[in-house]
C-alpha cells in the first residue's frame, strides 16, 4: 500500500513539474524559456528587442536563471548626457527616463556573497571612441575574490575586453576601449562582493568624451564626491569624462 501511494506521489510530482515548465511567458527562437518576470527584468534593463531574441550566451552570460522575483533586484538611471560635460558632478541615482544611455546595477545574493553586474546600454552611437571606465565602489563591504568579468556587446556579440584594472580596498575600475568601427550595444561588469547586510554598492559608467590616453584613463581614485559617486581623476586633466550619474543598490 504504501509502496502504491508513493508511486501516485511521484507521478504527480513529474505531472507538476511538466505543468510548471508549460507555463513559460515566453520562449525565444533558440527555443530559451523566461518567466513573466525574466522577460520583464531584461526589457527593463536593455529593451524588448533583447528579451525576445535572447541568445543561449546572453542567457548565460546576463545569469538570467538567477532572475527570481522577490531575490533579484536593480535599479537604474536613463540619461541624456551629450558628449561635452556640463561641469556637474552628478551624483548616484535610482531611476529617471530619458534617450542617450541607460545605466543600471542588479544583485542577487548567496550566503556568503552577492553577484553585482553593472549594465550600461548605449541608446544611440557614441561619437567619441576612446578610454571609458566602469567600475563601483563599495560600503560597508568588501569583495569576496577578484573576479571582474567586463564584456562589450558588439554587432551581436559578446567579447570581454579589458585594457587596465584598478583595484583597491573601496573599489574597483577597469578601463577599456570602445570599438572604433561597428555598432556598440552595451557593456557589462560583473563582480562578487561578501554579503553584508544594509552594506551599499554604488556603480559608474564614464564615457570619455574627447581621446585620452591609457595612463590618463587609469589615474582614478574613489569617492563617494566624485563622478557616479564613484570616480574621481585629477583637477589638472580639465573636463574628460561626461560625468555619468551612477547607479546604487543595498545588499
């Protein structure tokens, strides 16, 4: 008798399960299932184009099976910033619409550590293709290893491409260089930091606006004053980067 009930249980076990899969939003021409809220997540941070045609490396490679509703979260910043700085420093912010390029900051945690990915989507095509930066800085934390995972999606393509790396104990900046030729979609940083509650991570993107040099582009310290409440380069370079509002998240 019981050896009958448990074969009922597990039937219905695998008849559920056949049920929950069915029931995807979504399924992408590489046949990627998303959940309502999957679909919503990347349209939210890049656009309703990528959540439809969502390859099986941007799924990986955006960690979309961590997309759970109620443990990941992001917040973002949509700006309109010309390439030629005001002379504002801009501080961290969480969300407001306009049509340049879009920044945004997602978490999600496990015990010991949260996986923080930086997400910068270009809206329209840089004029400028010289050293950008991208990097945060941290509070109340500190990272849990040195991985830093920063790719460029180009033309349909993802590509990790890195010329320099900052590192220091509130925070990290890589520095790499934009593509002179073909169609930049975005760029993506992802990085590990040790789960500490209410700890804060502010993230920047900047976009340089006129050519500097390797050396230039590096010569970065943190601070919560500087751009995106993140970066700040010598007064002496003059106006080089676009100063970015910066995005944050609470872990």
């Amino acid at each position: 008798m019981k050896k009958n009930i448990l074969k009922v249980m597990i039937i219905m076990g695998m008849f559920f399960s056949l049920n929950v899969k069915a029931e995807a939003y979504y399924t992408t021409p590489e046949g990627i299932e998303l959940s309502k809220f999957q679909y919503e997540t990347i349209t939210n941070i890049y656009n309703e184009e990528k959540a439809k045609n969502l390859t099986q490396t941007e799924y990986d490679n955006l960690s979309v099976q961590n997309m759970i509703e109620g443990e990941f979260e992001y917040n973002s910043i949509d700006v309109a910033v010309p390439e030629s700085p005001d002379g504002l420093i801009a501080p961290y912010s969480t969300f407001h619409e306009t049509s340049y390029k879009k920044l945004t900051i997602t978490k999600y945690c496990y015990t010991e550590y949260c996986e923080i990915s930086t997400h910068l989507v270009w809206k329209s095509k840089p004029a400028v293709k010289s050293y950008d930066v991208i990097g945060a800085r941290l509070l109340r934390t500190s990272f849990y290893d040195e991985y830093n995972w920063v790719i460029i999606d180009q033309d349909g393509t993802s590509t990790a491409k890195t010329a320099d790396t900052k590192w220091s104990s509130a925070g990290v900046g890589t520095v790499f260089l934009l593509p002179s030729s073909g169609n930049i979609e975005g760029v993506m940083q992802k990085l590990k930091v040790k789960n500490v509650p209410k700890a804060i991570v502010y993230s920047s993107y900047q976009h340089a606006v006129k050519v500097i040099s390797l050396s230039k582009a590096i010569n970065f310290t943190f601070s919560g004053t500087g751009y995106g409440s993140v970066f700040v380069w010598p007064l002496s370079y003059g106006q080089i980067y676009d100063q970015m509002g910066g995005v944050s998240i609470t872990l």
